[in-house]
C-alpha cells in the first residue's frame, strides 16, 4: 500500500480539486443516509426531527417557504425532491472534479509510463515480452484510473454512509442496533471467505486470458511462419486449448458465485427480518416510536448493504493497488538516462576516431558464457572498418557495445580521446546512424520512415536522399509515391526496398558514423546491387562499421576484423588478408566462391 501511495504525487498538483471532490463525496454519503430515512418516515409520518439531518433540512427549506408541514406526507415528499436535487447537483461536480483530476493525473501517468519504458536498456527488452508492455500502458492505466476514480470514491462513500448510518442506528436504538450487529459478523466473515475464493479465481481466470491473449499476439506476429508452415490447426488448437481453460475457471468462478448469491439470499434477508420482527417487539413495548421503525429499516438495509458494497470495493480496490505498485515499479526504474529533448549541437566536438580496448563483454543473462575477449581495435575518422566471422562469433555484439546498446564487461571505448561512457547516450547516438539486416520500417508512410531519421529535413533533402538511396524507381510506381503507406512494420514493400529506405532513413541523418548489420546479406542479385551502390555513397568521408556475410561486398575496406568465438584471429586488407595461405579469412573467401559457383551454376544466388 506504501508503494502505491506513490501515484498520489500526480494528483498532487490537482490537489485543491481532489479535495473538494472528497468532501462533497463525503456530503453526498450523508445525504444518502438522510434520504432514506426520510423514505422510512414517508411510511409513517411524524416528527421530522428524528430523520438524521431532517431539522437542518427542514431549516434548508424554510429558508424558502416557511409554510411547508413536515409533519404530512407532502412536506416530507418536499424535503425528499429538495435533498433528491442538492445531491444530484453534488454527484455531478463531484464526478466532474474526480474526472478532472484523473484525467490530467493519467495523462501524466501514461506520459511518464511510456517515457520510462523506451528508455530502458536493451536487456530490459530481452527479457521483457511485449505484450505485458504494451498492456501496461492500455489496460494497467486504465485500471488505475477506474481505481481513483470510482473504486476510491465508492470505498470512501460507503465507509461514510457505514460510519455515519450506524451512529444513526445507535441514537435510534442502541437494543435494536445490537441485535442487527450480531448477526453481522457471520455475514461479514463468510463475504471474506466467498471473496477470497472469488478473487482467486478470478485471477487465475484473467491469467489464462493473459495466455490466451499471448497465443494471439505471437500467432499473429508470426502470421507469415503460421502460412507458410500451413500450421493455422496447430494455432487454433493451441488457442481453443487456452479458451477451455478460460471456460473452467469461469464455470468455478460462476460455482462459487452462485453458492454466494444463495447466502445473501437466505442470511442477509434472515439477519433483517430479525431485525423488523425485534423492532416491531419494541414498538409494542413501546420502547420504539412508530415513525422510527420505518427509518431504522431502511437504514438497516442501506447499511448492511454497504457493509456488503464496501467488502467488493475493498478487493477491487486491492487488485488496483496491485496494478499501482507495478507500474510504478516500471516508472521508478534505473534507465539509461536518456534525453527527452532534441540532442545538443555536438558534432563539432565529436571526434568519428573509434578505438576499442581489451574490451570483453558477455550478457548479462548468461555471465557464464563469454560473447566478446580481449577486443582490440582503431578506426580512423572516415575510414571503413569490416567485421566476418561465422554466427555466434560476436560481430553484431561490436555493434551493440558501438551504439552503447550495452557497456563492455571489461576494457574501455573510446570516441577520439574521450571515453564512450562519459557521452550522453542521446548525444553519441544522434551522431550514428544503423542499418540493420531486418528492417522494421514504421507503420505510416515511406516520407514518414525517411524522415525518422531527421524529422526537420527539408524536401530538397528528402529529394536527394531518394535519389541517392536508388528508391526514386520503385517509389515512381506507387500512385501515392513517397506518401504510401507501409503497412505494418513495412509488410507491403519487399525486402530490397525496405533496406534502401532505411539506407534514405541514414543519410538524411547524415551521420559521422555509420553501422550496418550485415545489410545485404538476404537479398537477390538485383536488389543487392541497388542496395550495395547506395550503400557506398551513404558510407563515403563517414567512419564505417560494416558487419558482412557477403565477402565480396568488403574488399574496399581499409580494415577488416576476423572474429571466432569472440577473439580476433586475423586483421588487415583484402589483400594482406587473402595472401595468408592457412588464413581464416581466406577459407572463409574460398568456401564462399565455391558455394556460389555451384549455385549460380543453378541460376541461384546465395543469400
């Protein structure tokens, strides 16, 4: 509860409005209580000052007509339509300031929630699935908001309306009160029993939707694999497995449910009709006068109904409580500390001279298994560095540990002569530009995609990078040209030209360094050539981080790194490379030109 209490400091700001809200709710419990005893003495008319609040109600609308005698059934008719208006009135500021305060408290919640999110490190996505993500910032919210705003306020008004109702019993009948008490806690401890059953069941309930929910997402993302392997039986079984599931919980949960309304039933209207029948004992001994009767009933019954309201209100309440703790525990996580405003002008002190250091690295989920040892490298300012090595060797690990996505376990990076983990993050990024081997282009148009990479890019420039990047044919062809849309994560489009937009997305951020992931690794011959031209005017007078599978894309690089098993085992040229005889690189040449020999004998192309 002490965590969650943290959610308040957005309501902080509200404050003013969030109290009156809770003392008209407050006014508005009273009112209920004075309500129905007046329903109570419609029954049987009498001294108006035995109704809770009635002198001051009758003094209320004296104020207006002094004529008004309620002692009849009109003048309590009158008093009933007065109170009925004031609390309608106060019900409508009070929902209206709740509202309010909500509102303005979640926009702030979900604000701070996503910023929070996409600021995270990139472990924290690895172990994260995106489906919880994405429903704590939906359905979590939304469960905090109802919670402030209906939950809370619920609580507050039945603990009123119990509070202030049974002090009301006791000047009534303290003999009549105590009967009515007694039978309470046999209702009370048998609701708690019922709800705990139901609160689990309910949970485990909204856990096996969860999992449902989860069946649909991955289903769906990888709806190509679902299609191409003809395995929609095996999805939908998997699904219909999980919805059965859903249904047991829901017939138990129904079970239980049902026992319980056949409780309130025979209990809750037992424990009144032992109350009506002791307060009619009373009124015969006279020991309770007649109009009063009607009221303690009434009053019996709104009481013992919130006494029963505020027991859900309270697990409600609990479940939201829950909800709060964990996205505050999101909200309230380290970061990376990244910046939430557009990078300061630093490229005129950024140097692009990269050198890394006995630098050694392994993630953070698998400290056993080391990914990168003893890594020892320079690259001049505008000069083109290669990584090869077999899969698993530690090339896209470079990369990540370049752009900061982690922090060398061991060893140190440097950007000229100034450490990399002195940079702000968002500043050494803003000067990179990445293009990875599967591009996932946004799901807006391609003008959209291209200017991801510099949202304040003049047209000239979009002009020039379509030109530049060879995507000003293909995107000709479109009747919408560079406004068409994408489709999610650029499924309309092939795989050639997601690549050249994301290649146009780098070059309108005219970066000092550039990194590509193996770039044209899954592309045909075509699509590789337009790729690999582009590709060459985006890395030229850059400082270039080229990780490649193709080794005939490389022979231009003034460097070229071997890695295996996360060591570098050769570095140098092309051609210092090549003339190693019993050279890793060499065989890995060699293999590759005769696998390609044999596939172009075929008409095919290796990927």
């Amino acid at each position: 509860m002490k965590r969650s209490l943290a959610v308040f400091r957005y309501i902080k700001p509200y404050s003013l409005a969030f109290s009156a809200g809770i003392i008209l709710l407050s006014v508005s419990g009273l009112l209920v209580i004075t309500i129905t005893a007046l329903l109570g003495l419609l029954m049987t008319p009498g001294n108006m000052s035995t109704v809770p609040g009635g002198a001051l109600t009758a003094k209320f609308i004296h104020l207006f007509s002094s004529t008004v005698d309620f002692s009849s059934t009109k003048g309590v008719l009158t008093a009933l339509v007065v109170l009925l208006l004031v609390q309608g009135v106060f019900s409508f500021i009070r929902v209206y300031l709740f509202a309010y305060v909500t509102e303005n408290a979640m926009l702030e919640l979900r604000s701070e929630a996503f910023k929070k999110m996409i600021s995270q490190s990139m472990d924290f996505y690895h172990n994260s699935k995106v489906g919880d993500l994405v429903t704590r910032i939906s359905s979590d919210v939304s469960t905090v908001q109802e919670t402030l705003t209906i939950t809370l306020a619920e609580f507050i008004r039945q603990t009123v309306i119990i509070v202030f109702g049974l002090g009301c019993l006791v000047l009534f009948s303290w003999e009549l009160t105590l009967v009515m008490l007694c039978s309470l806690p046999v209702i009370m401890i048998t609701m708690v029993i019922f709800g705990k059953f139901i609160r689990r069941l309910g949970k485990e309930t909204q856990d096996k939707v969860a999992d449902s929910g989860n069946i649909v997402n991955e289903s769906l993302m990888g709806i190509v694999n679902v299609k191409s392997y003809a395995n929609e039986w095996l999805e939908w079984n998997k699904f219909r497995s999980s919805a059965e599931k859903i249904k047991a919980f829901g017939m138990k949960g129904a079970i239980w449910r049902g026992m319980f309304g056949t409780f309130i039933i025979i209990f809750l209207f037992g424990a009144l009709g032992l109350v009506i029948g002791w307060g009619a004992y009373l009124n015969q001994k006279g020991e309770l006068p007649n109009e009063v009767l009607p009221q303690f009933i009434m009053l019996t019954g709104l009481v013992a109904g919130s006494i029963g309201g505020l027991a859900a209100q309270l697990g409600t309440l609990q479940r939201g409580v829950g909800v709060i703790e964990t996205i505050m525990d999101l909200i309230d996580s380290p970061d990376e500390g990244v910046q939430f405003e557009k990078p300061a002008e630093v490229s005129q002190k950024f140097s692009a001279l990269l050198r890394m250091k006995n630098v050694s690295f392994h993630y953070p989920t698998r400290p056993d298994v080391p990914v990168l040892r003893g890594i020892n490298f320079e690259i001049l300012e505008g000069q083109k560095l290669a990584i090869v090595g077999q899969s698993g060797s530690g090339k896209s690990t470079i990369a990540a540990i370049i752009l900061r996505f982690f922090d060398p376990i061991d060893g140190e990076v440097f950007w000229g002569d100034k450490n990399a983990l002195d940079w702000d993050k968002t500043e050494l990024r803003s000067q990179m530009a990445f293009v990875p081997q599967e591009v996932i282009l946004f799901g807006g148009t391609i003008r959209d995609n291209i200017l991801y990479g510099n949202p304040n890019a003049s047209q000239s420039e979009i002009d020039q990078v379509v030109i530049d990047a060879n995507i000003e044919e293909f995107i000709s062809n479109f009747p919408e040209g560079l406004d068409t849309l994408v489709g999610e994560r650029g499924v309309q489009l092939s795989g050639g030209q997601r690549q050249r937009i994301a290649i146009a997305r780098a070059m309108i951020r005219n970066p000092k360094v550039l990194i590509l992931d193996e770039a044209t690794s899954a592309l045909d011959t075509q699509s590789e050539k337009q790729v690999q031209e582009a590709l060459n005017r985006l890395m030229k007078g850059r400082t270039s981080v080229v990780i490649a599978h193709r080794l005939s894309t490389i022979k231009d690089c003034d460097q070229i790194l071997v890695l295996e098993k996360g060591l570098i085992m050769e570095h140098g040229t092309h051609e210092e490379l090549i003339a190693q005889p019993q050279g890793f690189y060499r065989k890995m040449l060699s293999m590759q030109n005769v696998l390609d020999e044999n596939l172009n004998a075929n008409g095919q192309k290796i990927a």
